[in-house]
C-alpha cells in the first residue's frame, strides 16, 4: 500500500461514497484470501489473527485476549481507529500504518478488491450498517502516493542534517528503547510511513506535526540516511 499524498486527497476520497462500486454487501470471496489468518462471523474465534468481528470503530491493538505485536498495541495506543479510510490503508499495504506489523500479508492492490473485503466485514460490526456515507460504512476510492514521490533520490548528507529532531527519539545505533528504531529501514518503507503521518492516517500527534513540516525531498533525504547508516 502507498499512502495519500495529501490529506484532502484521503478526504475527497472517502466523500466520494460509492465511487468504487462494491456491492452492497460486499464480496465474501475476497476474504478468502484472509480466512487463512482471521475468521469473522457468529462462530469466529481468534487463530493467527484476531477474528474480526466488531472490527470498525475499535482501537487497533485492542481486542481483549489476543496477543498483538509490540507495533499495534504502539499504533494503537497513539490513537489508530479502524475506521473505513485506516483499514483501506492498512489492507492495502500493512506497512504503511503499522511499520512492523506480524501480518505476512502483503496487501491489495485492488481498489475494488478492498472495497469489496470492507462492505463484507461491515456486515458484522455495529450499525449503521445500511448508509453507505456514513462512518464507518464510507466507501472509498483509491488514495495511491504519486509514484514520483515514491522514486524520488534522497542525499544521505542533507537527510543527517535534518536527522537532529530524529535522533532525539530514534537511537542511531538500532536499538528499540520502548521507541521503534528507524535504522537501515528500506527507504520506501520510511517515506511510506511518514507520508501516512503527514495524511494523518498514522495518528501520533507529534510525528504528524513534525511530517508535516518537511517536503517529500526532504522526507527522501532522511529515507535515505536512516538506510545507510552502518
């Protein structure tokens, strides 16, 4: 999955309720291709991943008695809801809302396909389940990063100039002090997760000030040093 670019494009596209075309329902075949993981339905229980029943409007990390990850329980604890626009994002590309998620699954490419998957779990979360432009039943269209911004060359030497705040938090030498390292992550990898915090599909409220002030240059400078560091 590649984050949005910019915030109003997420917004326009989760305004634009129906403009994908899921069915109503949504497609129960999609979600063959999660059944190996998770279940969802009056008999579902947890396996390798939670059972998803009740899914939208919870606190990611916080269905009680299934062991998370220590980078869901962390999203959630900074505040990520799975709502229509979080989920899209996540089915899409785990990684670019939860960087070290235990989920093997590599995402959905397809718009339709994720629309589909998300009208069908609807159908076993609360109500309103029946008005499509309403939270957190909003369908959404596609919020794709601009490939440019994605094959953009960040310079190693400007990005550690700009690394100051950074390192503040994030140790340079890897180690994970209750902050997840951001050392020799791939660089796409790192511009996708802070082009999230600057859409504000990421929620921590600091890293989202401090994305949104750099430019996708910048943000490729930093990709760039934080990879390369030995």
């Amino acid at each position: 999955m590649r984050a949005a670019s910019t915030a109003s494009l997420v917004a326009a596209a989760w305004l634009a309720a129906g403009a994908v075309g899921a069915a109503e329902g949504g497609d129960a075949s999609v979600f063959a291709r999660c059944a190996g993981c998770h279940e969802v339905g009056p008999a579902a229980k947890d396996r390798i991943g939670p059972h998803l029943n009740g899914l939208f409007g919870r606190r990611a990390g916080a269905h009680a008695g299934f062991a998370y990850s220590e980078s869901m329980q962390r999203a959630g604890n900074d505040g990520l809801i799975w709502t229509a626009a979080t989920l899209d994002a996540y089915i899409e590309n785990p990684r670019a809302l939860v960087s070290k998620t235990r989920m093997s699954f590599r995402g959905l490419a397809s718009a339709q396909d994720r629309a589909d998957l998300l009208a069908y779990l609807r159908r076993f979360s609360d109500d309103p389940s029946d008005l499509p432009e309403a939270e957190p039943t909003a369908r959404g269209v596609d919020h794709d990063i601009d490939p440019s911004i994605l094959a953009l060359k960040g310079d190693p030497e400007y990005g550690e100039y700009l690394s100051t705040e950074c390192v503040t938090c994030h140790r340079v030498d890897g180690g994970d002090a209750g902050i997840p390292s951001i050392t020799r992550w791939p660089t796409e990898d790192f511009v996708v997760a802070m082009q999230a915090y600057k859409c504000a599909l990421r929620p921590h409220p600091v890293m989202q000030m401090l994305a949104g002030r750099l430019s996708d240059e910048e943000i490729a400078a930093l990709a760039a040093y934080f990879h390369e560091i030995k």
